[in-house]
C-alpha cells in the first residue's frame, strides 16, 4: 500500500463539519454588501509578480519574503496571489470599470503567504474583500467602516472588536515624517532588533508596528506621523471620525497604526480582537488613491477592506456560534429492497413538491436499527420510515427526532403537506 499524501504544510481542509459555518459567514457578509450596494467581482488566483511588486511595494515582507512565485513555459513569472487589492483594481483597468465611474466592488477567495503557520496563519487562507473607487471624500471612508460594524453586529460579535485608526497622510507628507523617523531611529540604532535593523533602510515606517516589547519602548519618544500632516489630510480624517462618532461607533486613534502595504494614504483602520491571541486583527485596510494610477489607470481614488475568513470563523465558533446552521429537514429509513426503490421515487416527488426540502434518503441498505442511528446523527428533525408493511398498506411513518412527540403514520399524498410545516 502506497504512503499517505498529506496537505501542504500551512494549507488546509474545510470539512463537511464546518462548511455549513462558512456557508453561514458567507451569507451574512453577501447580505450586508448588497445593502450598500457592493456587487461582486471575481478574478484569477494567479497574476504577473510585476502586479504585487509594483502596487504592494517591493521592500514588503510579502515581495520580498512570503509570495509564492515561480517562472512558467514561457519565461514570465507568475505568482500566487498574497492579497486581492491589487488584483480588483487591475481587472477594473482592464475592463474599463474606473474611467468617470463609481464602483462598490467585494470578492471572496483564496489568497497565498509563504509564512510561518500557527494559529489563524495559513500558508492558504481566505479573504473577504471590499473595493471602493471613484470618490474621494471622507463620507465613503466612514460608511465602509460602518458597513464593516454592520456586519460584525449581524455576527454577534460588535462587543468583542475594537476599532483602531490613524491617518497616514499623503505621500509627501509621509516621506517627509519618513526622514525624520529614520533621523529619530538611526540614533538609536544599537536599540534595533533584527528586523528593524533590516526595515530601516527599506520600509522604516514597519517598524511602528513591531510586537518587540523593547521596540515599542524605542518608540514611545519616536516622532509622530500625525504632527507632520497637513491641514486637509487631518481635516479628511477628522471629518471621518466625526461621522463615526454621530453614529455612535467606538474607536481609538493608534498614532503607530500604518498597515504592511505600500500603497495606503489618509485613513487606515484595523478590527482587532484580544480573543485570539497573537493574530488579533480580523479586519483590516484604509484610502489608497494613488494605486489605479500606478498600476496604469487613470487618477482615481479608491478605498477598501479585506477580512480572514478562518479568523473570523474561530472567533464565531468560540464567541458567538450560531443556533440555526441547516440540517435536513428529515432523514428517509427504508427497509427492504422494494422499500428502497420506492423510496428513492418518493423522496424525488417530495423534492419537486416542497423546493426547499431537505431530504437526505438512506443508501447501502442496513437495519432498522442502524439506519435511525444515521437518522439521529445527521441532525434531522423527522425521520420518514418506508419498509415493507407501509408499502403494502400505502403509508409512511413519520417519527419527530428532537421531541417528545410520537411517532404517527400518514398517506404517502399527505406527506408533502406535513413536512412542510417543518421548513423555514
């Protein structure tokens, strides 16, 4: 017998356990973006390097460290891709979605990181995403964040999130605050740890954003990046969080609040959680009104979000599980080779019946008494029995599985009409 083929270190498998969880955050997250009127796009999981080089910029942990890349047939190189921003605004170029247009984009998908795994950090892992383009101004900043609380509202998970936010201005501003934190942190540079040594010269800004315990001491005297925004910069986010506040949601501004992409201006946000130990944000993105140009397009402001999804789903399942993820609505015993047929024929006419029935009949034969186990154990709220007496007399038996109620016999016609009541 042949080795076992296990999964890719870091990529993993939905199980039929947990699809209808998926099913469950998939659903309220399409239900919320179409009430802002976000329609969905769908683009390649593969694309050119030259997309995530260009727009998530090239002295990024992700470029120059976690993009899974590779030269195919023809001598191109391609990569899988880290983040799907950079994707939607290409495809929009392309399609001619941007020119004198607003656009309310969200795609969801599988997205590529040679890291480290560990807790809620896949080598393959999903993301939510939403894309804002064609307005500039601080309104659609602050409805998508209040989308995003939306959503975290239907979740039942608004009480266990915190809103951070910062601003980190235009890109003249922040080359400006770039100079002067190098400044700051070259006189302390015996104080770096390894990686800031190695940020310094490339993505300076990174280093805000080190968990070192020692690093954020280093920092606390560093300068600030809000002290070196101009007026219309602060103006923009002031505004935001004015919005905010007149709707009543929280928030704290963290000044060291940059994000790990090149590509981001004015307002950034992050959803963070203390329930999920050291990969605490859910939910993350902010302005980046410069990427369309700089990936072709024309000027265009755009916005936007994106949310793990396995994040998310460790957060539900410990924090706020929900009550009503479908099982079938009934479960079919058949006992007897003329039962099984007959009923594989009922079970279809049930269906074309009763559209939204969920009707899982029993195959492979077995007895009674191991076919109610599998009745049991698929979550069913009937059980519908067919063996050989019902069929000679022209009935079914109809047993409720999650109550007290007695097992009662029932025309076959009749059938459809009282397992109707059962479906929601």
């Amino acid at each position: 017998m042949g080795k076992n083929i296990q999964a890719i270190r870091g990529m993993h498998d939905a199980l039929p356990e947990k699809t209808p969880l998926w099913h469950y955050l998939e659903s309220r997250v399409r239900q919320v973006l179409s009430c802002y009127g976000y329609e969905e796009i769908r683009f390649p999981i593969l694309e050119k390097t030259e997309l995530f080089s260009r727009s998530i910029g090239a002295a990024t942990d992700i470029v120059e460290k976690e993009m899974y890349t590779f030269e195919d047939r023809n001598g191109d190189s391609l990569s899988l891709r880290p983040e799907g921003t950079a994707s939607c605004v290409r495809a929009c170029v392309e399609n001619g979605l941007l020119h004198n247009q607003i656009q309310r984009l969200w795609y969801m998908g599988p997205m590529f990181r040679h890291e480290r795994p560990q807790k809620g950090r896949y080598r393959q892992f999903n993301q939510i995403g939403a894309e804002a383009y064609g307005m500039a101004g601080p309104d659609v900043d602050a409805e998508i964040i209040l989308m995003t609380a939306r959503l975290w509202r239907s979740l039942n998970l608004l009480p266990h999130l915190v809103l951070e936010l910062n601003s980190l201005g235009t890109s003249d501003e922040r080359s400006d605050y770039r100079n002067e934190l190098v400044e700051y942190l070259s006189a302390h540079s015996e104080q770096l740890d390894e990686d800031s040594q190695r940020r310094l010269n490339t993505n300076p800004l990174r280093i805000l954003d080190s968990k070192n315990p020692a690093m954020q001491e280093l920092l606390a005297d560093a300068p600030q990046l809000w002290d070196q925004l101009g007026e219309d910069s602060k103006a923009h986010f002031e505004a935001t969080t004015a919005t905010l506040d007149a709707a009543g949601i929280e928030y704290r501004i963290n000044y060291r609040l940059v994000r790990g992409l090149d590509y981001y201006n004015k307002t950034v946000f992050e959803w963070v959680t203390d329930k999920l130990g050291a990969q605490g944000t859910v939910c993350a993105g902010g302005r980046y009104d410069g990427l369309v140009q700089q990936l072709g397009g024309r000027d265009t402001p755009g916005i936007g979000f994106a949310m793990g999804i396995e994040r998310l789903l460790s957060l539900i399942e410990e924090l706020a599980p929900p009550q009503d993820l479908p099982s079938p609505h009934a479960y079919m015993v058949l006992v007897g080779e003329r039962a099984q047929q007959a009923g594989l024929i009922l079970a279809e006419r049930l269906r074309d019946e009763l559209p939204g029935l969920r009707l899982v009949s029993n195959c492979g034969g077995g007895s009674f008494k191991s076919q109610f186990k599998k009745a049991d154990k698929s979550g069913a709220a009937f059980a519908v029995i067919l063996g050989e007496d019902e069929l000679d007399k022209g009935v079914v038996g109809l047993k409720p599985l999650r109550g007290t109620e007695d097992q009662i016999q029932a025309k076959q016609s009749e059938l459809g009409g009282l397992l109707a009541k059962g479906i929601d």
